[in-house]
C-alpha cells in the first residue's frame, strides 16, 4: 500500500526565520483600509445645507423629510456604505427639488393674491356699489 503524505498548511514555525505574524485591528488601520476601496471624494453629497434651507422658506413638512434623508445619507457616507449614502442622497436631493419647486409656486400664488386684494380687484364689498343706490 502506498504511503500518502499530507502537507500542512505553512505555520509560523515551519520557517525558523519567518517573522511572527500580527493582525494590526486599531481603528485607524480600518479607517485607512477602508479610505483607500472608498474614498471620501467619491462618496455623494448628503445635500443637509439645501435640506435646512428648504425647511425654512418652502413648506416644513417636505423640508423636514428632506433633512432626515440628508442625516442618514451623512450617517452611510461616515461608514463608508456607498449604497445607502447613495440612496439616502437621491432621496434627499428629490425631496429639495419638490419642496422648492412647491414653495416657489406658493409664493407666487400668495404675492398675487395679496397684490390683488390690496388693488381691490379681488375684496371688494358687494352691495354698496352707488350705482345701484337710487
């Protein structure tokens, strides 16, 4: 019967002058590995300044949605998870658009509502024309 040799796997030891290995898990180390597969120009924008802003001067409830997708946007992009800053950015930068686009039109409705009302054309008080007075 032939003799079957079993080779094992290198060990440290098989090689008198192999330096030991050492698994180097700081934070720092991560963080580096982690920069060089993404770094920090190719992660999107989390659009949190436009989001603020459209809070204000547009309406609050779509600016407040905008702002929470902009805060999990920044969140993923910290981790370096490209796929939820991604989404969470899209989002994000959708909910802007959509909040200024309707805040600028609803401004526009309330200037010339409220040019009209001032001009009279739109408050008048019916009944107390003098022409029907006789």
């Amino acid at each position: 019967m032939p003799e079957t040799v079993v080779q094992s796997q290198p060990t440290v030891t098989d090689d008198p002058g192999a330096k030991p290995v050492r698994f180097n898990t700081s934070r720092d180390s991560i963080n580096a590995d982690i920069e060089q597969y993404f770094p920090e120009e190719d992660m999107p924008d989390d659009h949190l300044a436009c989001s603020i802003l459209t809070t204000i001067c547009c309406i609050l409830p779509l600016g407040l949605a905008a702002v929470y997708n902009s805060c999990k946007a920044r969140d993923a992009s910290l981790v370096r998870n490209i796929y939820e800053a991604t989404k969470y950015s899209k989002t994000a930068r959708l909910l802007n658009n959509i909040n200024l686009i309707l805040g600028v039109l609803m401004w526009i409705v309330v200037d010339v509502f409220l040019i009209l009302c001032t001009s009279g054309y739109m408050c008048q008080s019916y009944g107390t024309d003098e022409s029907q007075q006789s």
